[in-house]
C-alpha cells in the first residue's frame, strides 16, 4: 500500500492530486461551502458521487439508461481505431466478478491504477467501490481488507444487514472485482481485449489525468440498459449467503 501511495504523489503518467484552479485564493463563503459539503458527505453512508457539473472532466464508459450493446459495440470500434505505439488509459470491463488472484493475469502486459469492485448480492444494491493499484494482488487485496472495515464500523453504527454481509465478503477476499483502468500501448490493449474474461476494453485518450475522469463500466450482469442493481428487501433477518 505504501507503493500506492507513493505512486499517487508522481505526476506524469500517475494519478495526480492537485488542487483546482485558483485554490489558493478560496474565500471564507467558499470555504464554509466546502465544509458543509464535506460534513454532508461524511454522514451519509456511503460514498457520495462527486459534482462534476461544469469542469472539464472526461467520461469513460456507459451511463445510466445508455445501451450496453451500443457501447460495447463503440469501445471495440474505438479500440480498432487507435494508433500503434500510443499509450493511452483504458476502461476494461470484465465478463464476470473475479477475485483478487485472477485480476493479474487478466491485466498483465498492462499498467493497472485502479480495480473497481462491488459485492455481488441477488437483487441488492451494494457499494461501488475504486481501489487505488500498483502490484496486483496485493494492494487489491489491501483495499479489500479496508472496504470490509468501513463496512463493518457501518454495520455496527447502523445495523444494516447489507454493510454486514458486504464486510464480510471483503474481509475472504471475494470474487468481486468488474473493472479496472489501466494504461498501455495499442498492441497490449487489443491483446487485452482478447482474453475470455474481458468484455471491452475502452481506451480513452482524451484522459490525461486520472482526476479529472469519470469511469462508468457496466456491472457483468447487465446486457440491456445500464442501471443500478434493483433493490430488495432482505426475506428475513439474516442476509442471504
């Protein structure tokens, strides 16, 4: 994990914290806004989406209501598309939910940043969560040990079943990993795409810096429209298994 972190310090082909523009010039009625953003934030459960309303952030993958076909269709037809030699980011979604161990070789001959994961519960919206990557598996596996924590203290704090259940499957290290980004040169990226347990490689050159993109991969049960998973409730006390 220190290597992560290390690596999200680097610039250039790294992800990079920097501040938005005119930072240092952030009033007293700027400040109290944030600060009331970021207590909204923290009280709520879990993560709240960011607002990227009017930035010049880049978005990768399918929206909300967006056909799934269409965009698979499109990422193919934009991967055929890249140059030779060009190093660029790409959106890989995966066919399946993989666990920790498998998401290596599926990535190998690339860059990986980040892994996207999600407990996979029937009819049950959980968590979508970004884990921050540089060796696989082991800061996968590191970040899965802190999601089972964050939802473990909201289990207590809460006593939703579902936080329970999804601690629970992070703490064994579950096959729950859909996506991931990652950075590499044409020639790698179509091999990539070529593995079975990949369903698209999207690539995204227009995605210099990793914070100021939008990744939206499609969940592997969905093959129609893009949508959250239905939610339901739970049939008894305990939570499905």
């Amino acid at each position: 994990m220190n290597r992560v972190l290390a690596r999200l310090g680097r610039g250039g082909r790294r992800i990079v914290a920097q501040p938005f523009p005119g930072a240092r010039r952030i009033g007293i009625p700027l400040a109290v806004a944030v600060a009331a953003l970021v207590a909204l934030v923290l009280t709520r459960g879990r993560s709240a989406p960011p607002d990227f309303s009017g930035t010049d952030v880049v978005r990768v993958g399918v929206s909300q209501g967006a056909s799934i076909p269409g965009y698979l269709t499109g990422a193919r037809s934009r991967l055929a598309a890249l140059p030779a030699g060009t190093q660029v980011y790409a959106l890989v979604s995966f066919g399946g939910y993989l666990a920790p161990d498998a998401v290596g070789p599926v990535l190998a001959g690339t860059e990986p940043f980040r892994v996207y994961t999600r407990v996979p519960l029937p009819l049950t919206q959980t968590a979508l969560v970004s884990i921050p990557v540089a060796r696989l598996p082991e800061d996968l596996v590191a970040g899965m040990d802190a999601e089972a924590g964050r939802r473990a203290d909201e289990a207590r704090r809460t006593g939703d079943p579902v936080a329970a259940t999804e601690a629970d499957r992070y703490r064994q290290h579950c096959a729950c990993a859909y996506a991931a980004v990652v950075r590499a040169d044409a020639v790698a990226l179509s091999a990539l795409a070529g593995r079975p347990q990949v369903r698209a490689v999207d690539p995204a050159p227009a995605v210099t810096r990793l914070d100021r993109a939008v990744f939206l991969p499609p969940l592997p049960e969905q093959s129609g429209t893009a949508a959250p998973p239905e939610q339901t409730a739970w049939p008894s006390s305990a939570p499905p298994r």
